[in-house]
C-alpha cells in the first residue's frame, strides 16, 4: 500500500510517498529556515504564504520518483501547528483526493513524529514492540507518551511551560548563536565544557517537565556578565537539558516495564540526548535518523498507512486542529 504524505504545520513544506508504513520512496522537504531566520522565528504569515509557493513544486518533485497511479491514499496533517499554514497541506491533498478517487486520513503531528521510528530499519528486532515509552520532545511539545498499540496513547507527562525545542531556540538567542537554536546550541557546545552550574527541574513524582527555569537562569547569568564563553555556556544548557529528559525517560520506561524506548521529534536529532539515552537505559531505545526526526512528510505517511489499516478515513470536510492533542 502506497500513500502519500504532506505535511506544512509549521515552517517546513514537505511531501513523501511511503510503502506499507516503513519503506520511503521518495522524500522531499522546502524548508523556510532562512526566511524565518531574520526575524529570529517563525511569522504566521509568511510561513502559510511560503507554504503556496512551495507545495506544488515539492509534489511535482515527490511524484517524479513515484507514480500517481500507483498510490493507494493520501495522508495530510491536520494539526497541531499554525491553522494558515495546516490549511495549504490540507486543502491540497483533499484537491487530490477529489481529483484523484483516492481515500484521505487526517493525521496528528506528533502521533507522525512518533511513526518516524517505523521507518527505522526493517531487520528483526528492531521494529518497534509495544508497550513502549516515547518522549517527543520538538520545537512545541515535550510529551512522554505509553503506547500500548497502533494509534493506542496515554499521555503519562508533559511539559509544564517551555517545550524542550523552545528551550534551546531561546537560550540560543540569549547566547547569539542564531535560528534555529538547537543545531546552533549543540554546534557550539562541541567546542566547550559543562562547566556552569545550571538548575534541573525535576518535578518529583511527576513525569512532566519545565524548562523555563534552566532557560532563565541563563538569561541571568549572561545579565550578570557571568558568561565568558558561549561554547561553555551552550555546553551546560544543552546537559541541564538532556539529564532531565533522560532521567525522567528512563525512570518511566522502568516503571511502565515497557519492552522499548522510542525517541521522537526535532530535538531527538541532538546528539547528546540520543547518546545518552542509549547509554544511560537498561531497556532498549530505537531512535530515527535525525532527517527523519525534525519534521517530513515520511512520518506522515507512514502513520497515515496504520491509519487506514485501522479503517480511519476521513471525509472531504476533513478540517485543520491547530490546537489538537495526542491523546
Ligand atoms: O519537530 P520539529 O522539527 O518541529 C516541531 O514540530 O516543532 O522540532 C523543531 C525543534 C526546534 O526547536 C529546534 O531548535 C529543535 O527541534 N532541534 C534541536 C536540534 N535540531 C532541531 N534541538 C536540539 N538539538 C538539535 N540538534
Ligand atoms: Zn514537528
């Protein structure tokens, strides 16, 4: 079963059309990163109308690797994300739809980031096994997530404030490193110790997190003239970050007894977070390439496939959530 994907939440225009759920035939993504990056984020308006300009073009290019007549549904994005920019995927892959008598499912965002881990690698043992734990941790959702079947969620916690993204894209722009701050963050983190002391919110009892503290005690000590090197400073934010994450991770995964660890979502690209979960879990972790953990239309697909194999699919007035939960 063949089924194309499009995904444009937010700054990227993505399209792909993937086989049963895990083997990506062709891949594409516009992103606006260097638009976005000279007003230091994302704007509304200008990503929905960089979202019409691309779409086509990036279709024409998905579809010159695959065949129109070969596909078998199409899976769109239908939130959470910015409601101008849900609108062009949306509305584009329902024109499909119609054009084209195909089935359409909607899908959530971030249920897509999780389905990125499907399209891992296909040898034995390392397809996902449910119950699994999955934190998405992305530019607007720090979620620790049981799955306990296709489509089958328990959102067991969640940030309280500052999504873990959002984190390192404003310590980014305490430190001047740029848009957007995670890749900036790690970069320069490499050329620097650990070496300030940084606050860790650890919420005990609870599996949620906040980042808002680490992020402005930051701000303070670069206030206070205290920050004399960047990369040191990058270095220790991006630890305070990722001991949180993992800790709370794996103490959940243990307490779940699930069989695996699925990291999800931009920030799972990070290296520190991905090589630290691995090191630090008793319980076995599966992690996608980074491509395919910031966001693409792959994952979209893919998620889309389990979709309609559950029988989920959507009619013509399928509709944009901008607000729309997991669970
Ligand atoms: O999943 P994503 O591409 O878009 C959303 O759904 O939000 O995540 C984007 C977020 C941004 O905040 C970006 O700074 C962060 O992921 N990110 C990273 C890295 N690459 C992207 N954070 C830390 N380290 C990275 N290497
Ligand atoms: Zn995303």
């Amino acid at each position: 079963m063949k089924i194309l994907g499009i995904e444009t939440s937010c700054d990227e225009t993505a399209a792909a059309v993937v086989e049963d759920g895990v083997r990506i035939l062709s891949n594409e993504i516009a992103s606006q990163v260097e638009i976005h990056a000279r007003y230091g984020g994302i704007v509304p308006e200008v990503a929905s109308r960089q979202h019409i300009l691309a779409i086509i073009p990036i279709l024409k290019q998905v579809m010159a690797e695959a065949s129109w007549g070969d596909l078998d549904g199409i899976a769109a994005t239908i939130g959470p994300g910015l409601a101008g920019s849900l609108l062009i995927g949306v509305n584009v892959a329902k024109a499909i739809a119609l054009a084209r008598g195909l089935p359409i499912t909607g899908v959530n965002h971030l249920e897509g980031h999780i389905y990125a881990n499907w399209l891992v690698d296909h040898s034995p043992g390392v397809t996902p096994l449910f119950p699994l734990v999955c934190l998405i941790v992305s530019g607007g959702h720090s979620d620790l997530v049981l799955m306990r079947g296709h489509g089958d969620y328990v959102v067991l916690g969640r940030t309280r404030d500052d999504a873990a993204g959002e984190a390192f894209d404003k310590a980014a722009r305490t430190l001047d490193l740029g848009y957007p701050g995670g890749p900036a963050i790690q970069e320069a983190a490499k050329n620097g110790a650990a070496s300030l002391q940084l606050p860790r919110a650890w919420l005990k009892g609870t599996s949620d997190f906040s980042f808002s503290g680490v992020k402005t005690a930051l701000l303070r000590l670069v206030e206070r003239g205290m920050v004399s090197s960047r990369a040191d400073a990058a270095a220790s934010f991006q630890e305070a970050v990722v001991d949180v994450l993992v800790t709370k991770t794996v103490a959940v995964a243990k307490e779940c007894r699930v069989k695996q660890i699925l990291l999800a979502g931009g920030v799972a690209s990070n290296e520190l977070l991905r090589n630290w979960l691995v090191k630090n879990s008793p319980i076995p972790v599966l992690i996608p390439q980074p491509v395919l953990c910031t966001d693409n239309a792959a994952m979209i697909a893919a998620c889309g496939y389990y979709r309609f194999q559950a029988g989920k699919i959507d009619g013509l007035d399928l509709d944009v959530v901008p607000s729309l939960k997991l669970a």
